[in-house]
C-alpha cells in the first residue's frame, strides 16, 4: 500500500513545477501524496525531480510547465513498501523510469491563485489532471502549495490483486510545497 501511495505523490510533482520556472529549492521543498490501504492511511513522499517551468505575472496564459520525475527515487514510507512500489505491478519502474507532466493551461483565478491543467504520464498511460496552485513569496523565495487527487488505476497503478480499491483505495491525495528563488528578466518572473 505504501508503494502504491508513493505513486501517486510522484503525480503531484508535476503539477505544481507546472506554475513556475526550475529548479525548486529541493532541500526546501515537499512532494507528498496520501492514500488508504485497509482503510489505514498510508502516506509517502518523492525526492527527485526536474522542472523546466517559465511564469507571465502579467498574463498567466503565456506560462508553462514541463516536470519530470525519476520514479527510482519514490520513498513509500518504509523499506519494504519503498521496493515493493517500484515493482511491475505498481510503477514498473524498470519499464518506466520516469513520470512526466506539460501544461496545456495555467489560469489566474485571483490573487495568488492559480488553475494548472495539463497532461501527466505515469507508467506509460497518460491522463488530463487540474490542480489549483496557492503562490506567495516567502522571503527571498517563492512558495508554491497545492494538491490534488488522481484515481490510480487510471495509470495501472496496482495492477493484479492489487486492482482491488477494497484493499487499496483507487483515490490518491498528492500534496506539494515548493520553494524557489526569483529572478526578473524582461518583465517576467522566472524561478530559478
């Protein structure tokens, strides 16, 4: 189960680079996804990735994002869990090293406040995911918080007996908090 959770906070990762430029602060910043399995809450994090994500304060429109993640860094909160979730039937790490997320949209909804839509790519299956995207400076950083929820077999993520959401739940809460610095050019804010 705790593999399977682990799956799911790599999809979060992708969204939320999706708003501005690379690379985050990863000592700073956190990737972290829930699930259930048996009912239990089981939770895990991400801890490589790579984004190449450009910013317009000026017209949201004009950004974009692409974020790759390497599948063999996933941490399910446990050993067992850690090298059970890179396995066939959960991530197929060795088939499929990596996740990816492009941006087709990014919307301002207010102050602060943004709609990230786009296309992520886990396992070889790709799906249309929207994460709405808190983002605020702190300090010399910007901070980028948000979440979402992904249905994991949607991606063939736990595949077999594990295809049973009575086991482990088909829902997957990702959540991300991201830090990076700010640099202006030419009217725009990149992250650096």
């Amino acid at each position: 189960m705790k593999r399977l959770a682990a799956l799911f906070l790599t999809m979060l990762i992708f969204i939320p680079g999706a708003l501005y430029s690379a690379p985050v602060e990863r000592d700073k910043s956190s990737i972290s996804f829930l699930t259930r399995q048996m009912g239990v809450p089981v939770s895990g994090s991400f801890k490589r990735f790579d984004a190449d994500v450009s910013h317009d304060p000026k017209d949201a429109g004009k950004s974009r994002a692409s974020i790759t993640i390497y599948m063999d860094e996933v941490d399910a909160g446990s050993d067992d869990g850690t090298v059970e979730i890179k396995r066939k039937p959960w991530f197929d790490v060795k088939n499929h090293p990596k996740a990816e997320f492009v941006s087709s949209s990014i919307k301002e909804l207010g102050p602060g406040r943004y709609e990230v839509a786009g296309k992520m790519t886990i396992k070889g299956r790709t799906r249309e995911v929207l994460a709405p995207v808190a983002v605020k400076k702190d300090g010399g950083l910007w901070l980028f918080e948000g979440g979402f929820t992904i249905n994991r077999l949607d991606f063939s993520i736990g595949e077999g007996p594990w295809a049973d959401t009575g086991t482990v739940d088909d829902k997957v809460e990702v959540r991300f908090r991201l830090l990076a610095p700010v640099e202006e050019k030419n009217n725009k804010r990149r992250l650096k």
